[in-house]
C-alpha cells in the first residue's frame, strides 16, 4: 500500500530539471588571436559552446551554410566580405539564424547598420569578457542586447534627429556598391571581383564608376580612403 502524501507536504520525488543542448556558436573574425580569446570566454559557459570559425565574412557565410549553429558571432572589419555585409546575407539566406556583431567600433553608425543587417545585438571588443556571454544569451532569446553606456547616447541621437526631422542615417551607397568598394580596396581586379560576386566584370567596372560618381572621387586610391574611414578595411 503507497504512503498517502499529505496537501501541502513536498513530495519526495522530484524530476531532475531538464537538461538544454548548448547554444551553437559560429565565431568569425580575421584575427586568430582574437578568435582564440573569444573562444576560450564562450567555451567557458556551460549553455555556449562554439561550433565553427571563420576567418572573413564569406567564409562565415558558407560556414553557417554547411554547419549547425544557433548564433552567428561576426566582427565588423573582415577581408573579402565585412560582418556587416555577412549579417544581410545570413538574414536573408537563413532567417532563423540569430546573429551579434563583435568589434572595436564604439560608433552610432555601425550600431544601426548592425540593426539593419538583422543583427539583434553590437558588443565592443573591449569588454567583450563582461558583456558578450549575456548577449549570446539575450540574442537567443530573440531579445537585443546594446552594449552598457551607449543606450543614453543612442536615445539623446534618435531624439534630437526626430526633432529635426530626420529619419535614420541614410546609405550613401548601395548594398552591391558597398561590396565592390570592399574588394576594390582590397585590390582585387574587375575579373576577380566578378568572379567573387558572381557578376561579369563590366557590371563590377559600372559599379565602379557609379561609386566614383555617388562619391566625387577620381580613382582607386581614393576609394581605398573612403572604405578605410568607412570601416570597411583596416588602414
């Protein structure tokens, strides 16, 4: 015969809590050492584990292609495709994937490019070993995560457009511009950069030419000063 358990008496069975797979991590950033930091912080928790790396944009669009992963970590200032030109690519490839962006950049600009690009989170490198796990968690949790300080600076900037009566910082280039401005500055011929966009080199020269145009600039040189301010290469 079973012991009648009394109202308000705990049981003494209880079901062990549920246990949850880590949450899957692409990591993406040119630079190996930062990547080994990074790797080391996320490893670290036991809900994070990362699952590919990437060494430039592209890459970490294919990786995020031919793996598993939940989250997409991407630093901004990457070769051949930036994390920002990653981001929109992923969003639109795979809509489920959640992504953050990584980088030394403490810069308004980049945030909402970030938030445009279907990032749902932007933490600074410089302390990423206090903010980047919670955002990991945050990103998954479909909430956004903005980098302690720079939610009053946002919001003052936001205001004071609105009472002005402007919108959101506009593109000066298009999407396709800004990726052959990238890889022209990386000093990739018409041909390569054709290949790498999978368009034929006169469309790379005509995009080219608009962005001289759009810019008011007169040659390669100045293009390559224009990514480097523009935070699309590193100087």
């Amino acid at each position: 015969m079973s012991t009648p358990v009394t109202p308000g008496t705990p049981s003494t069975t209880t079901r062990p809590p549920i246990a949850r797979p880590p949450i899957r991590v692409l990591l993406a950033d040119d630079h190996t050492l930062v990547r080994r930091g990074v790797r080391l912080i996320l490893d670290g928790e036991p809900d994070l584990t990362v699952v590919a790396e990437a060494g430039d944009g592209a890459e970490a669009v294919a990786r995020a292609r031919d793996t598993d992963v939940d989250l997409a970590v991407l630093d901004v200032a990457m070769p051949r495709m930036t994390g920002l030109q990653a981001a929109r690519e992923l969003s639109r490839r795979l809509p489920d994937l959640h992504i953050l962006i990584l980088t030394m950049y403490d810069n308004e600009e980049y945030f909402f490019e970030a938030l445009r690009a279907g990032a749902s989170g932007y933490v600074l490198k410089s302390v990423a070993d206090r903010d980047l796990v919670e955002a990991c968690r945050a990103a998954v949790r479909d909430e956004p995560f903005i980098y302690p300080g720079a939610e009053r600076a946002l919001v003052r900037s936001y205001l004071e457009r609105l009472h002005r009566g402007d919108g959101l910082p506009e593109r000066p280039i298009t999407e396709r511009e800004e990726e052959i401005l990238k890889l022209v500055a990386e000093g990739h011929t018409s041909k390569e950069i054709g290949e790498l966009l999978f368009i034929s080199a006169k469309t790379v020269e005509r995009h080219r030419a608009n962005l001289l145009q759009k810019l008011g600039m007169r040659d390669r040189l100045e293009l390559t000063r224009y990514a480097i301010r523009a935070g699309l290469i590193e100087a």
